[in-house]
C-alpha cells in the first residue's frame, strides 16, 4: 500500500531526498528543489528536482548524439513531476519515490 496524499506533502519538502523513476523504471537519487502546493491529491507532491544520472547510459536508446552528450553531464532537471503512487508491480516513469519506499 502506498502513502496516503497527506503523507506525501509532509515528506515533499524543498531538499528532500527523492528516487526519480527513469523512463526505464531504473531509478535515479534526486532532490526537490522547489515545491507547489498540492491542488489535486492525483499529483501529490508536485514538485521540481535535480536528480543525479548514470551518464550516457541513462539517455533514450534513440537520442541523437547530441541528446545522449547531455546526459554526460549526469545532472538532468525534472520539472512538474509528482510522486509516483505505486500500483502492484509498477510505477510510473518521470514521477518520484521517497528512498524509504524503494
């Protein structure tokens, strides 16, 4: 069973450390770097982050070879993302997770 939206907003503050999930489902540390408030429990904890790459490996299969140089950098800026509600067996990829959940 998930957290509940209440628990979420609690837990997404500006500085916490979160679990960006790759389109892959692989998942990345991040920290929240700036937080909305919450109008709709479905995107609970929306939020920006900074979240820390695995170098190119992370880059899409078909990203361009300037695409891929960017993931070089191993920081990537994820806007609008929300913590990632787990259903049985998956989660949503581009939405987050706290590490306590992993």
């Amino acid at each position: 069973m998930g957290l509940q939206p209440e628990q979420i907003d609690k837990m997404a503050k500006v500085g916490t450390d979160i679990l960006f999930i790759m389109p892959d489902g692989e998942l990345r540390p991040g920290k929240i770097v700036h937080r909305w408030p919450d109008t709709n429990p479905e995107m609970a904890g929306y939020c920006n982050a900074v979240v820390f790459l695995d170098g190119t490996n992370d880059a899409p299969a078909d990203a361009s070879p300037e695409d891929r140089a960017k993931y070089g950098n191993c920081i990537m800026w994820a806007t609008s993302i929300y913590h990632s509600q787990p259903y049985p067996g998956q989660r949503r990829p581009g939405g987050y997770i706290f590490p306590q959940e992993a």
